[in-house]
C-alpha cells in the first residue's frame, strides 16, 4: 500500500500539482510537500484565496446550481486557511458576484429582513431559478 500511495495521489492530483510531487517517492514526502504548497497559512496563500473570494463572478447563463456548488467550494477555502468570512459577509459576497439578470431579485432578498443566512439566500435563488 505504501508504494500505491504515491501513484494514487499523482492521480488524484490536478495537472498543477502533479510537479510538485512528481520525483517524491513516499506517501509522507507527497503528503508534506502538497500541504506545504496549498494548505500554507503564508499571507501570499491567504492574499490568494480572498482573491478568489472577492473577485467571484457568475457569468451571465452559467448554470446556477453549478455556481452555487463553486461559490461553496471557494467559501471553504479561506476557513482552511484561518480565514473567517461571517454568513453576512458570504451572502454579500454571493449577491455581488451574481450577473445582471439578477439585479431584479437582489433587492427583494434584501428588504425581506434586516440579516439573513446564506442558506436562505441560496435557496431562494435557487427555487427561483427553478422557476
């Protein structure tokens, strides 16, 4: 199983990263060289991640499921990185970062209720979408 390992995390591993691990011929080499490059908690890591976070932008027609899958995805990433970004701040995030064919449905969100959870938010547009 140990000389498995290696192959199954270059396979697993996307086309990026496979260099990084590519010569490292132990599980724990492959293990701490991958959480060295991505699960470093360096400012240049964390400037990254909320780069992604706060430059988020559905593309007018993108599938909104899909994106909300994403947007969850990207969301986690800074709590890994001791990042903490409230529900509040999320839905602000998801809000601004929807296309413009939703600018008639955001200020409905809005006004319901002075705070809201993400998950209300979500499955509102979703329910929505739906329709």
């Amino acid at each position: 199983m140990k000389e498995k390992a290696p192959r199954l995390i270059h396979l697993c591993v996307l086309d990026v990263g496979v260099y990084h691990i590519f010569d490292l011929k132990t599980l724990n080499e492959a293990s701490d060289k991958l959480e060295s490059q991505y699960r470093s908690k360096t400012w240049k890591n964390k400037l990254f991640k909320k780069q992604r976070v706060y430059s988020l932008k559905m593309q007018e027609g993108f599938h909104l499921q899909k994106y909300v899958n994403v947007f969850n995805t990207i969301i986690i990433n800074p709590v890994r990185l001791s990042l903490t970004i409230n529900d509040e701040g999320k839905v602000i995030i998801l809000l601004c970062s929807l296309p413009s064919s939703y600018d008639h449905l955001v200020p409905k969100l809005t006004y319901v209720k002075d705070t809201t959870s993400l998950d209300v938010i979500t499955d509102t547009l979703l329910s929505h979408s739906q329709r």
